[in-house]
C-alpha cells in the first residue's frame, strides 16, 4: 500500500500526525521530499501502542533527522501488525514544506493521511 500527503512545518505548527494501521508484519518506508535547503525537519515511526495518539516513552520505532542535504527517510522491516503513526516535526525555526511518501506491505492502512 502506498499514500501521499503534502504538509509544512514551522515554529508554531513544529509537528503533524498521520496515523495509520499494519494488518499484519510487514515492513514500513516513509520519505520526506520538497524541503526548503537548510531546514531541520525529522521523521518519526512511532508504534502506538496505547492508542492515545501521543508519542509515549517506549513507542518510537524508529527517527531520522534531516543533515545538511540528506533526504529524511525510514525503512524498518519485520514491523508487527498494530497502530502506528508517522510524526513529521521541525527543531529551532525551521519553516518547510514537505512531500511525506509512505509504503507498506503489512496488509491494509486504514486512515493513512487522512
């Protein structure tokens, strides 16, 4: 399964969800495209196990950082079924727009950037 969502970022708005759910393991790729240069905006695949809608202590998967030029992205295989989300969020000011492109081969996403 494959979606897309187009968001932004800023010192006011330094966060976005988009939850989604595994049906069954699989694994789980996300890439954040279209920044604007010298920004530091992360990517985050957070399992949530509790189902709260928050990152708590334990539930982060996996996080990357954008470094200079490097294209913020996740690739985490053998992810168990459950509900996850991806959290797109900017450190300091940044301001960006994003591409966020996410694939997964764990059976269905229900709301997936939604």
């Amino acid at each position: 399964t494959t979606a897309a969502r187009r968001g932004s970022v800023s010192a006011s708005d330094t966060a976005n969800l988009y939850q989604f759910t595994l049906a069954q393991r699989g694994n789980v790729n996300a890439v954040l495209t279209g920044l604007a240069p010298g920004t530091d905006v992360g990517l985050r695949l957070v399992r949530d196990r509790n189902n709260n809608g928050l990152v708590d202590a334990g539930e982060v998967v996996a996080t990357t950082h954008r470094l200079g030029d490097r294209t913020p992205q996740i690739n985490v295989q053998a992810v168990e079924a459950g509900s996850y989300f991806l959290q797109t969020f900017a450190t300091g000011d940044a301001l960006s727009q994003y591409s966020l492109r996410m694939s997964n081969t764990g059976g269905q996403t229900s709301n997936l950037l939604a």
